[in-house]
C-alpha cells in the first residue's frame, strides 16, 4: 500500500496539545497520518475520518489499527459533514481538520492526476461519481472550458489551450493524459515551455478541481465545520493553492465578524525548509487555524 506523507504534522500537533475530551473530524483522512497523531496525542479524543476515496479509507484503516474503538472511518464528501455527525449523533465536535487536495497515493495510482505518465484521463477522488476528465475535456463547450482554465486554473494562456484543444478533438478524442499535456505543451509559447513548472500543472489542477467540484465543496464544508464545532474547538484548513486558501481566508473572515471565530494564524503557517526538503510537495502547503466562540 502507498504511504502518505502529512504535511505540517509538527504544526498540527502544536495545536492539537489541549483537546477538549470528545469527537474530533479529520474532514479529508487521506493516509490517516494526522489522525494518527491526533489520536496518540489526545487518548481523551475519538475521531471521525471523512474521505471521498475507498482506496484512502483503507490506508487510513491499516494506520489507524492501533487505536480501534477509537476511530471510524466514512466515506463522504466532507460537503456533507453535517450529516455525519448527525448521524453519529456527536454533534458538538471538539475540531475539525481540512487537508486538501489530493494525497500522494491518488497521484501514483492510474487515476490521470498526473501528466508525467501515459493514463486515462480521470482525476476522479470518488471513484463511483460520474464526472471524469475525459468528459470535460472531450465535450464541454468551448467557453466552458475557458472559463475553468481561466477561474480554477489561473492559466494565463487558457485562450490558445482551449483553442488547441477544439481543433484537436475535432479530429480525434483526447484520451490520455499525455496526448493532454502535450497539446498543452504545443499551446505554449515556445520561450516559456521549459520553466520549473510544466506548462499543463495550470490545466491539470483546473481541470481536476472542476471534476471533483472542489472549491464549491470547499466553502460548504468550511461553514458546516464552523456550524458543527464546540465554543473552544478548533478549525484548521490546510490549503495548497491560491483559490483554497482565499475561501478559507474569507470564510474564517466572514465568522469572525459574525463573532462565531477567533482568527488564531494572522498568516498562514507554512511549512519549515526541512519538511520542503523531505517532502518538496509540502512547498506549497498553508495552514490557517480559527476558534470558536
Ligand atoms: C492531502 S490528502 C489528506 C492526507 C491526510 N491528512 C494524511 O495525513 O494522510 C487529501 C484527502 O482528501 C480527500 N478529499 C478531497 N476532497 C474531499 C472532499 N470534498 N470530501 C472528502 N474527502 C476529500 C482526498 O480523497 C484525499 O484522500
């Protein structure tokens, strides 16, 4: 089974010090590495996992089996985190945690998250939902595909992409992530096809927000996590791109004014040069942590 690495752990676990006795919620339990430290640290502490992958879920299990009895493991989206507490009847909870994004293991399994290898064309966390990449890409509407580009993926160059892609499936379907990347590649100019980023991570994380719904999902589970949480306990979002970390930002700022939160990171925390050595993927990773009132 593939291992995740969990980013800030040292950071989270700064934070996770004084936990009230009572139900925690990782919203996004991945490889269980964070629940794993919550659950040693806080033995007064039993913990929901959410996540929306089975293949997540069972890695999670494994990590976890030290601590049966005190864990259970649901799959949802952590859009509909309302619905799990009511339904483990444990409604307040003493904290909820956000790590988003996709884990290590969801970008070395078959699944298209990745353009460095030949893959269908997926980039599904849920494997059982219906929207896959191949989709978006092959049928969506000229102007819808330069408005995800443009909105979920900042990309400067959206226009010539998406004209690019037009022309291409008018000949043949996109079926891979590579015959993906590569018509990104070609779209851009060619002075700036060969920085540090490659030119099709913009598309990818558009596209891949688009098919799991992420931002929206995001912004729903952000308030129901704030809605569900006990005066004192703790929300914290760990973001890894500009448009996350803004809903959270906002967010938080929205329940600050209504005096339901604490704003506890003026900044965001980001991670220390040793962890972005270990694990270079961490780099980009932003944490920010609020507490209710
Ligand atoms: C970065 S990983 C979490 C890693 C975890 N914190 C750990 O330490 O192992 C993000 C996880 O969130 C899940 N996920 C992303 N969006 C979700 C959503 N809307 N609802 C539930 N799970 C989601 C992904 O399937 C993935 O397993």
């Amino acid at each position: 089974m593939i291992e995740h690495y969990s980013v800030l752990h040292r950071e989270v676990a700064e934070f996770m010090k004084n936990l009230k006795e009572g139900f925690f919620i990782d919203a996004t339990v991945g490889g269980g590495g964070h629940s794993y430290l919550i659950l040693k640290q806080n033995p007064n502490v039993k913990l929901i996992g959410i996540d929306k992958d089975d293949y997540a879920l069972n890695v999670a299990q494994e990590k976890l089996k030290d601590f049966e009895g005190r864990f259970w493991l649901v799959k949802s989206s952590f859009k509909d985190i309302d619905k799990v507490v009511e339904k483990f009847n444990v409604k307040p909870v003493v904290g909820v945690l956000f790590d988003f994004g996709v884990s290590h293991f969801q970008l070395k399994l078959p699944r298209g998250f990745s353009f460095q290898r030949e893959e269908p064309l997926d980039m599904r966390m849920d494997t059982s939902s219906s929207l896959t990449a191949y989709e978006v890409v092959n049928f969506y509407p000229e102007h819808h595909l330069l408005k995800i580009l443009t909105d979920y993926g900042e990309e400067k160059f959206a226009k010539r992409i998406v004209k690019s892609i037009v022309d291409y499936r008018r000949k043949k379907r996109i079926e891979t992530t590579k015959e993906l990347a590569d018509i990104v590649y070609k779209s851009y100019p060619p002075n700036l096809r060969h920085s540090r980023i490659h030119p099709a991570t913009k598309t990818f994380q558009a596209i891949r927000i688009e098919v799991n719904n992420e931002l929206k999902e995001i912004e729903e589970g952000l308030e129901k996590a704030i809605n569900i949480t006990d005066k004192e306990g703790l929300i914290l979002a760990i973001s890894f791109h500009s448009l996350e970390d803004r809903i959270v930002k906002n967010t938080f700022k929205k329940y600050k004014e209504l005096k339901f939160l604490e704003i506890l990171t003026k900044k965001p925390i980001t991670p220390k040069e040793d962890e972005i050595e270990e694990n270079p993927a961490s780099r980009s990773a932003k944490m920010r942590v609020a507490r209710r009132i």
